[in-house]
C-alpha cells in the first residue's frame, strides 16, 4: 500500500488546486448543456415552422433572425442551471447530518441498544479523538443492504458519517474500523468539503434532464396538441443525458485518486490493513446492492464502494480487485471466487466473528493503558509535531482507545445526552476556587437557568477529577449532542462559555482554548461557509498576532521571567528567523488571544505548519513538556484548525 507522503498542509493545498480544476470542469459541462439546450430549442422550432426557415432565405438566415431567441434561451439555461446549483449548495449548508437523512439515514440514539450500532459508535468515537476532531453525527441507512459508507458535511464540525445496515452485520471490528478511517480521511483532507460542493454544482447540470422528465411525464396524456412540447422534452432528455454523462465525469475526475488515498490514509490510522482489505473483499465477495435511494447518484463519488463499473473514464473508484491487491499483494482473483461461493452458503456475520475472536466487550480489548501522571513531564518526539497534524498513526488510534476507556461511564453518558451536553461542556470551564466558581454557578443561574447550574454542579466533582489528557477528548463527544440544540439555546451556551474564561482573568489558558473551540465549532456548524482550514496570509504579516500568541504561551508554561524570555524568542526564531521581538505580555491576555487566534487562522498552509513547529519549540525548551503542556498545544492546534492527535503516551497495565 503506498504511504501517505504528504503532509496536512500539501493536502489542503492539493485540495484547493482540486477545487480550481473542478471548477473548469464544471464551466465546460456548463457550456456543453447550454449549447446543447439551444439547439433543442433551434431544431424544435425549425421542426414545426419549416415554411419560415425557407421564407428566411435558408438555415442560416432563419438562425440569425432568431438571434434574439436562441441567445435568451441560453441565458435563461444558465441563470437556471446556477439557481439551480445554488439553491442545492444552500440546501448541503444544513449540513452532512440532513443529506444523511435526505438518503434515508436514521441518527443513532445516544442510549441506542443494538449492539451493533453500539460499536459503530464506539469505533466512530475513538477515531474522532485519535484524530483530535469533535466526534460527527452517526447515521445507519437501515433500508441499504449492501456494504458501504460516506461522510458528508461542509466542515468537521457539522461532519456526518452514514453506514449502511449491510456495513454493521456483514463487518467485523476491525473491518467497521477499517471503514470509517477510510471516511475520517475524507474528513480530515479536505474531501468531504469539496464531495459536497460537488453535489451541488452537479445538481444543477442535471437539472435539465431532471425538467425533460417531468416534462413527458406531464404530457403523457395529451394528444397531438402537445407534439412541440413533447419533442422539447425529449430534447431535454437528450440534453439530461449529456447532463449525466459530464457530471459523472468530473465525479471520476475528482474522486479515484482521492479513494486511493484514503485507503492509505485508513491503513496508516488503523495500523493494519487486514480490516480495510477485509470489508473490501466482503464488498466484492458478496452480491454488493447499489443504494437505491433516488438521490444515490448525486452521492456516487462520497460513497466508500461503488456497485457498478461504468467505465475507466467513469469510474469514481478504483476497482474493487485492484484496491484489494494493494492492502493484500498476495490476494487472487480465484481467492474471490471461494469466497462468494462460501459466502452465498453462509453469509458472514460480523458480531460472531468478533465474539470468535474475544473481541466483543471493554475486557475484550486487553489491559487498560493508564495515563501519566498530571504533571509527569517527558520528552516529544523531536520534528514530528507538525507533520503529525491530521496525520493520525495506529499508535494515536491504541491512545485513542485508551482515554475513550478511561472517562467515567458517567460523564460519557452525559455528553452524549442533548439536555446535559452543554452542562459538561461548561463544567470543564469552572474554576477550581470555591468562590470563583460559586460567582460563576450564579451567573449561569442567571443567565440561562437554574435547572442548568444545578446541572453544572453535578457534574463538577467528575470534571474536576478528570486528567488533563481526557478533558479534549470529552468535549469531542459531546459535540453530537450540541448539534441537536436549537441555534438560540446554542448560541446562548457558547456566550455563557465565554463568560466563565472572562470572569476574573482567572480561567486557565487551555480553558480559555476550550471555549474558544467550541465557539468556533459552533460557528461553524451555524454557518459552514466560515471554515477554513488554511488561508492566504503570510508569516511576515502576522508579527503582533505572532508576538502575543507566543507571550501568552510561555507566560503560562514557565513560572520565570528569564526562562520566558528565553523560550519565547527560541520559539519565535524558529517561526521568522529574520525577524526581532521583544518580549512583551499583553495585559489582556484574553483579548490578545482572541485577536491573534483569528488572524493566525487565515495563515496559508507552509505559514500554519511553521507556526506550530515554533509553539513545540516554545514549550518545550527546558527539553520536556507536561502533559498540561501538551494538551495545551493540541487545544491552540485545534483553535487553528491543524487537528493534532493525543501525544501523551501511555503505558499498558492489567485489569485488577
């Protein structure tokens, strides 16, 4: 299996230049359907007013008196088509949850009991936290028998993941697992982002074949009188054809090489590539069903199989033999052979083959892998840091796993819960002094409600309890039940948020970053368009914004004045080697941090990953970092949208 050479950032990079390439080809699909809507129009009307084309002098002298009408025809195309695709586009900004349910998804309940949605949810959850992203809604599409998946959303934070009920009984653990890394892929490099724009542009080349239709269907009934109409519509399904043929090209165009990495992508994230080959060659082996929902074809690229070939120019995947060989080189063709024989006797059952293997079940995943204590420090992999980002590895999953066991059954239960959610969220935010935090319970009270404090308050003793290493990866798995809050009650939750980090100055820094998070998540969610992952802006022109990020940064990780000092031009050598700072904290730190994160957001992508390379550098220039520390760093990560996975290691030890 090839590996993933390429960064985060060259990704984001390949995506735009995607996006630009994708757009070329939606202009020339555009200029193919309009032309070939105007000359429907011209053959109709020469069709049934042949005396006016010889009256006219011929062919060409009748075309140019109809000037006027055929170029109103190909605006009126036009303007179409572009309504037609922004109303779409408008549409997908609900979000990857609703084109979930518009193909018949159902949401997994937070106290589902099916036992397989239980480990679909599970397996999702972990590799939301080894990938350092808020946990997306989960769907079941309980009506496709087949094996198959997609994500869908317009950022990370309003993702989707649907599978298919074939998906959940014919896959084993690591076979699901396998899945849905390969869906966290598209998440993570831009895909998901770009596969939904796609939908709607393509939506409206086809609109047009979509009118022809219904078209003949209106007139079907309607004699000789209706001879013209009936012509112009199957002139338009002429054209639809034309529509369907262009937009499964771009599909192919922008798809197949996108599939292959992120079977590379799944493999690297899991550690292993039997699970992924495993639920590939059950997708072969068994009599694969396309989703028959009616919206399916708009979806073909998102999917993670597809169930017929149309074509090497069509095709948006690879073909399934082909993605096989390169997880499982050994794999042959007569191999797939025994397997659909077998497999039409007895078709695989994925619950009893993790049963055989001992793998249903927390005991079944081995020793509990403890995490270190709050304030052990050690050393980070040197250099590795910034090419980490959004680039999880088999090790981050097995951490993953680790702090999704060691969070109190409490806890998780109530951030999965739509009434509690928010509760957790901003008891992570309290102050551990008494009097702060009695301030701060009053002025939820007041400002929300009191059944919310009283809330708050039950949960305060959990969250107090909780290590420094948990506290992101609870905050990720409450953001489904967020979501589910009317946009009111929401918004309200992020300003009570941001009340408790202002209240005395007193909020820790990674506090200040966690409701800093979920403000921009819930933003985001609100209005997907605000997502960016990277922007056009240059190092050299974020020098204040620079300067106080990396101020605030040492004045809470160093308790001297020199040893600041020190660490802080380290770090900023490290980002603009040419450049001179003075140390200089700014005296709203709160302020400083809002202004800098939201101009480093819009840094370009080489900028982004300097700017992390720096903060490591800063933190840990005493040569070892805290798990505080650490933590601290994936939070501002997340903050600028460079996911970092868990990077605090733990040690394995016995159940007792």
């Amino acid at each position: 299996m090839p590996a993933v050479a390429a960064s985060f950032f060259q990704l984001q990079e390949h995506a735009r230049r995607t996006t630009r390439r994708l757009l070329v080809l939606f202009a020339l699909a555009l200029v193919a359907v309009v032309a070939a809507v105007t000359l429907v129009v011209a053959l109709s009307a020469a069709a049934f007013a042949p005396g006016e084309v010889r009256v006219a002098g011929g062919p060409l002298a009748w075309l140019e008196a109809q000037a006027g009408m055929l170029v109103g025809t190909a605006i009126l195309t036009l303007l179409l088509i572009l309504a037609a695709s922004a109303l779409r586009i408008r549409a997908l900004r609900q979000g990857g949850a609703e084109l979930a349910r518009r193909l018949g998804g159902r949401e997994i309940a937070p106290d589902c009991g099916d036992l397989h949605e239980r480990r679909l949810r599970n397996v999702v959850e972990e590799l939301a936290i080894a990938a350092c992203l808020p946990v997306p809604a989960i769907f079941v599409l309980d009506e496709e028998m087949g094996i198959n998946a997609f994500a869908a959303g317009l950022s990370p934070s309003d993702a989707a993941i649907a599978v298919t009920r074939g998906a959940l009984e014919r896959l084993n653990r690591d076979e699901l697992q396998g899945v849905v890394a390969h869906e966290f892929s598209h998440v993570l490099h831009g895909d998901m982002r770009l596969n939904m724009r796609l939908c709607g542009w393509l939506y409206g080349i086809l609109v047009i074949g979509i009118l022809g239709r219904r078209l003949l269907y209106a007139l079907r009934h309607r004699g000789r009188n209706a001879a013209p109409l009936l012509l112009a519509g199957v002139g338009l399904v002429a054209v639809g054809a034309v529509g369907v043929f262009c937009a499964r090209l771009i599909q192919a165009a922008v798809a197949r090489s996108r599939e292959v990495l992120a079977d590379a992508s799944a493999v690297q994230f899991t550690r292993q590539s039997a699970g992924l080959a495993g639920a590939l060659k059950k997708a072969a082996g068994l009599a694969q069903e396309p989703v028959r929902n009616p919206h399916a074809p708009e979806v073909r690229h998102m999917l993670f199989v597809s169930a017929a070939s149309l074509g090497a120019w069509l095709d948006t995947h690879p073909p399934l033999l082909r993605r096989i060989r390169m997880l499982d080189p050994a794999f042959r063709p007569e191999r797939l052979q025994a397997l659909q024989q077998r497999w039409r006797e007895a078709p695989p059952d994925g619950l009893r083959e993790d049963e055989e293997r001992g793998l249903l079940g927390d005991a079944s995943l081995g020793a509990i892998h403890a995490l270190p204590a709050a304030d052990a420090r050690f050393r980070p992999a040197p250099g590795v840091t910034a090419s980490r980002v959004a680039q999880p590895h088999g090790d981050d999953t097995r951490r993953a796993v680790g702090l999704h066991r060691q969070m109190p059954e409490g806890l998780i239960d109530a951030a999965r819960d739509v009434a509690q959610a928010g509760a957790v969220v901003l008891a992570l935010l309290i102050d551990r002094d008494r009097a702060i935090r009695a301030r701060q319970l009053a002025e939820i009270a007041v400002r929300e409600d009191e059944d919310l404090a009283e809330a708050v308050e039950r949960c305060l003793p959990q969250c107090e309890a909780l290590h420094p290493g948990l506290r992101l990866p609870l905050a990720a798995l409450c953001f489904p039940a967020l979501r589910r809050l009317p946009v009111e009650r929401l918004r309200a939750l992020t300003a009570c948020a941001r009340m408790l980090v202002q209240m005395d100055g007193r909020i820790s820094l990674f506090d200040y970053c966690l409701s800093r998070m979920l403000q921009n998540q819930v933003e985001e969610v609100l209005d997907p368009s605000r997502y960016r992952v990277v922007g056009r802006r240059r190092l050299v022109e974020c020098k204040q914004a620079l300067a106080d990020l990396f101020a605030v940064l040492v004045s809470h990780g160093y308790d001297a004045p020199e040893p600041m000092r020190r660490a802080y031009v380290a770090g900023l050598i490290a980002v603009l080697p040419g450049e001179r700072f003075e140390f200089k904290p700014p005296r709203n730190w709160v302020t400083a941090m809002d202004r800098a994160l939201a101009e480093l957001d819009g840094l370009d992508a080489h900028g982004k990953q300097l700017l992390i390379e720096g903060m490591v550098v800063a933190i840990c220039h005493d040569g070892r970092i805290s798990v505080a520390e650490a933590e601290l760093v994936r939070a501002v990560c997340a903050c600028l949208h460079c996911p970092l996975p868990p990077v605090v290691e733990q040690r394995a030890r016995p159940r007792g």
